[in-house]
C-alpha cells in the first residue's frame, strides 16, 4: 500500500482499529457454526444421543445468529467510516483547489478536476468501506480455518501448501496487468467528463451548433467512449478470468480433500464429522481466497484513484501568502506602482499537474513575452484610462494587479509594499474588479449579489442596481431580484451580465478599482448613465479603467497607451489627441466612425 495511504489512514487509526476488532470477531465466528456442527455428528449423530444434538443444533443457532449480529455491525461500521474518509478527502481537495492561482484553471479541463472530486474520491471509499475489511476478513477467516483445519488433519497442510503460492503468483501477476488498464481507465474517464463538461456548457453547446457538423462531434464522443467501453472490458476478463482459475484450483484442492479425508474414514483415522467439518472448512478457505484475488484487483483501481487524488493535493498553489505577508489599510486611495514589470504566460505544463492539463498541453510551445519593463504609477485616487490594441496586455495588467498570476521580473506596489508581500485575502478586497466578461453563478440575481456582500440588505440592493441601471430590468421581471440567472449568467443579456457585475462592485468598498471593458457591452445612452453613478464612486478611490471606446476614457486624469505590452503614449485626452501619434489616429478613427 502507498506511503500516502497509510500517512491518510493514519488519520483515523482509533476507528480503524475498532472496525479490526469487528472484522476477527466476525471472522473468526464464522468457523464456530462448523466446529459445532463436527461435534453435533460426531457425539449426537454417531453416539445416538439425541439430547446432544439439540444441544449442539441450539449451540450452532446461537453462533449463527451472533455471527449475524457482528456481520451488521461489521458493515455499518466500514459504510460509516469510508464515507467519513471520503468526506475529509472531498474538503481537503475542494479547499487545495481554492488555493490554487488562476493559472491552475486555465490549463486545467475543468471536467478532469470534477472526476477527480468524484469518481476518484469514491474509488478511495470503496477501498476502505469494502475492500479493506474485505481483506482484513480474508485474511482472518483464512488463519481460523487454515488452523481449524491443520488442527484437524495435519496432512491437509498439503493441500493448502500447493494452493497457496498458485494462487499468489496468479493474483500478483493480473493485478500487475491491471494496473495500467485502471490508470487508462480513469485518464479516459475525465478525459469525457472534460469534453462532456465542455460540450455542454451553454456556450459550448451554442458554439458547436453553428460549428460543428453533429456526425463529426457524435464520432469523437464514440472514439471516447469506445476506449473506456475497451478498457472496462478489459478490466472484467482480467478479473474474471483470475476468478476461474482460482475456482479451478480450489475446486482441484477440494476434490482432493474429499478423497484423502474419505480414504482416511475408510481407513478409521479420521471420524465421519472430522470429515464433514474439514471439508466445510476446506469449503470455508475458498471465500477468502477469492475474495482476496479480487480485492487485490479493487485494491490496486483504488490505489490508482488515490494516486490521481494526492497528485492535486501534493500540488503546491504557485501563488500564496508569503509567511511574513502584511494586511493593507482598509481605506483611502491607495497609490499604485508598475516597475519595470515583465511577463510571459507560462506553458500549462508548469501551471498544473500534467494528467489535468491534457496530453496536448505537453505540446504547447512557448507563447513569447506579454509585458516587458512596463513602468507606471497612480497615484492614491486618481483614475489612469488604459487604451491599446486588442492583445497589447490591458486585461493581463489588470490580473496581475489582483496576482492572478505573478509578474516575471519588476515589482506591483501597493502604498511601497510588493503584491508578493500582501496577504491575498486583503489584497482582493481592497481591488474591486469588473472583468471583460463577467460570470454570474447560476442561481438568483440576489445570491449573486450577495455573494460580494453577504451583509447587504434589499435596499442596499436596489440602491446598487438603481446606480448600475439594471434596477428597471430587475424590477419588470415577475420575480424580481430572485429571477435566475442561468449557467453562467447566460440567461440574462451581456449588458444585463455587465451591468449586474457593476452592481455586485457598487456593493463593496475596495481602495482601488478596475474596470476592465465594463460597459463595451451597453449602449452609448447606458453607459454614459451607468459612467454617472460610477463616478461619485470612483471618487476618491485608485481606479484602472480598461477600454477600447475612448469616450469611456476621455476624462481619465491620465490616459496611458499600450502597445505590445509597453507604453507607448500617456498623457490627458487633450494632450494625446494633440501628439499627432498612436492615440490621435485612434481618436480619429473613432470620430469617423462614430
Ligand atoms: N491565460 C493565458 N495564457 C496564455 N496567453 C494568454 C493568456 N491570456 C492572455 N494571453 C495572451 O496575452 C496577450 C495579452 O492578452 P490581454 O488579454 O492582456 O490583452 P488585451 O490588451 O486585454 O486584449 P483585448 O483588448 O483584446 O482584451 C494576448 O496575446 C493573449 O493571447
């Protein structure tokens, strides 16, 4: 069994060592019923003695029915005890997953993380709740019935002396086979999960109906489920054909019993319920033996599973708090600080653990610089525009302000103290952000809403929603703030979206605040009603506005043009549409086709 295992079930040696107990004294009852029974022929039956054998046909009922009692417990306590386990792993995986950076999720398939909290954890449960018991069992009734039994008859050691190492070399030698068909198994599973997850998302869905001819998109979800259909095949003729050797060697052993032990009443060294109780334990040996083949098949699939489980565990999140990390001041403008600041998106490679990332990803190259030695400061309050092209780095500025992800070289301050030197929580809730496409949970408005202040009451919600100018949309639908949303937010329009994001802004009180395209979505009427509410909202605090619409700029007390990821130009509207450069040909661009 894995280091890692054992470091886990470590966690719960108290319970684990009661469900042993369980599991001999359950065991080791089996055997009594049988025992009774020899006695019960032997000096009831063969000794006339009729008082006798109801003595011992009570004594077997009892043993029986204690027998069935320990079986009850047994179960309910390893059902118990796995889903417990299951438990701590589900929240240790869902709170690692947390931690982790949003470089994580953008080379992870969001359906492989799904499988792995699902169908891998629940692959570790049955290892526990079924099959560790099952071997423990095994094992137990193995040791029982092999000592009842050489007690009996030495010479059976025979027997047990050849089956034994068959049946190891057997087990050992499929169990080595299966290995990889598991790990293939699984990877082909949250491969489908992934491309399912994707698929069917409502801009999948969307997507691949204006793109992709149904036949095509059908053969590739059969290529997917042709393979696991192959390897869970395969994984049963492994298992079922360890299964028939095995009942071809018990079965060989037990015909030998019979005629050894029958030849040995004939012969008169051994009593008629001798032989009846050795072959019933013989008969007892044969469970186990099984049981234990097939456990090593469960044993190694589980192992496999927690294999996949400790891999997202053992994954260090490349972003975290510093141990010696600073909480920022909750309020005032704070004054913001580019240094010589350059960046390259890393190869999902390095971003997260291979198998979650997909084979493909092992091909990527190297996508080339995105910022390089990008210098700018704002000062506490002030509002910087940033314009450029689509791609000169705008959005990516804006994430490395929040450290999605961590700058390559050069420095983020915030008020002179380095992003890396901030605790993350503190970070984020003194940067407000709207992002260029903002996600809404799917549930209500309201949760959604709330979810960026939980405190809020309804008027703070309207008061929020009236300044975003969505409160009229709100107020017509019949359900009002409790209207759904949709997966993703894809009920509502995009305005509506980024107008509900702007919303769920205006219920906090960041220092500083960017907004990244936040209105591209919304009419020039809107926006320009939606800019007034932001307005005495900004006031005061450090704000980033990313746009392409240079009206949405225009009164920025700074506006900075980007351009390959540095800056090319900066300066007020009237300065820059003076310069005659990147931002007036822009400004008239805009003019023309305004
Ligand atoms: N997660 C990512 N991994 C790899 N490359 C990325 C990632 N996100 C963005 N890029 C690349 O980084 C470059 C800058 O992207 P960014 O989103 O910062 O541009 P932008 O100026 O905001 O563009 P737009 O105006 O179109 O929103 C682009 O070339 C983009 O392809």
């Amino acid at each position: 069994m894995s280091r890692d295992l054992l470091r886990f079930l470590g966690g719960f040696t108290g319970r684990l060592g009661v469900l042993a107990l369980l599991i001999v004294a359950q065991s080791s009852l089996s055997v009594l019923p049988i025992l009774v029974g020899q006695r019960l022929i032997d000096e009831g039956v063969m000794a006339g003695d009729p008082g006798r054998v109801w003595g011992f046909g009570l004594a077997f009922a009892g043993a029986a029915a204690l027998h069935a009692v320990l079986v009850f417990a047994e179960r309910g306590f390893a059902v118990r005890l796995g889903e417990d386990m299951v438990l701590r792993l589900r929240l240790d995986l869902y709170t690692h997953l947390q931690r982790q950076s949003l470089g994580f999720f953008t080379a992870a398939r969001a359906g492989a993380i799904v499988s792995r909290l699902h169908g891998d954890v629940t692959g570790v449960q049955r290892v526990v709740s079924s099959t560790i018991p099952a071997v423990v069992g095994a094992v137990v009734s193995l040791i029982v019935a092999g000592v009842a039994l050489l007690a009996m008859e030495p010479r059976l050691a025979l027997a047990l002396g050849v089956v034994m190492p068959v049946v190891y070399g057997a087990t050992t030698w499929v169990s080595r086979r299966l290995k990889s068909v598991s790990r293939r198994y699984l990877s082909a599973n949250a491969d489908l999960d992934s491309k399912v997850a994707e698929r069917f998302s409502v801009v999948g869905a969307e997507t691949a109906s204006l793109y992709v001819h149904p036949d095509r998109d059908r053969d590739v979800f059969r290529h997917n489920v042709v393979t696991i259909r192959n390897l869970v095949v395969r994984q049963a003729l492994l298992g079922a054909g360890l299964s028939a050797f095995l009942t071809l060697a018990i079965g060989m052993a037990g015909a030998g019993a019979y005629v050894f032990s029958g030849l040995w009443v004939i012969s008169g060294t051994v009593s008629f319920g001798m032989m009846v109780a050795m072959v019933a334990l013989l008969a007892r040996l044969y469970n186990p033996i099984v049981t234990l083949a097939g456990v090593k098949v469960d044993l190694v699939t589980g192992l496999v599973s927690f294999g996949r489980v400790r891999e997202i565990l053992d994954f260090a999140p490349r972003i975290c708090d510093a141990p010696d990390a600073l909480e920022l001041p909750r309020t005032g403008g704070a004054c913001v600080e580019f240094s010589k600041v350059s960046f390259e998106y890393p190869a999902s490679m390095d971003l997260v653990v291979p198998s979650l990332a997909g084979e493909l990803a092992a091909m990527e190259a190297p996508r080339g610089p995105v910022l390089g030695d990008f210098s700018l400061t704002i000062e506490p309050g002030m509002t910087v525009g940033l314009v450029g092209p689509s791609g000169s780095g705008k959005s990516t500025l804006a994430r490395l302000l929040v450290r999605s992800w961590d700058v390559g070289s050069g420095r983020i301050l915030i008020d002179g103290v380095d992003l890396r030197k901030i605790r993350l929580a503190s970070l984020r809730n003194s940067v407000g952000v709207v992002t260029q496409t903002p996600f809404l949970f799917n549930g209500t408005i309201r949760a959604n809403l709330l979810m960026a202040a939980p405190e809020a009451d309804q008027e703070h919600l309207i008061e929020a929603c009236r300044a975003a100018q969505i409160w009229g949309m709100i107020e017509a639908a019949p359900d009002g703030l409790d209207t759904m949303v949709g997966d993703g937010g894809m009920q509502v329009s995009g305005g509506e979206r980024q107008r509900l994001a702007i919303a769920r802004l205006l219920l906090t009180d960041p220092r500083i605040v960017i907004l990244d395209e936040a209105t591209s979505h919304l009419d020039n009427a809107t926006e320009q009603a939606v800019q007034r509410a932001l307005t005495p909202f900004m006031k005061g605090r450090t704000c980033l506005v990313i746009a392409h619409r240079l009206a949405t700029v225009r009164d920025a007390q700074l506006i900075v043009v980007m351009h390959e990821g540095r800056v090319v130009e900066q300066g007020s509207h009237a300065h820059l549409d003076g310069m005659g450069g990147f931002y007036a040909r822009l400004s008239r661009t805009h003019k023309e086709t305004a």
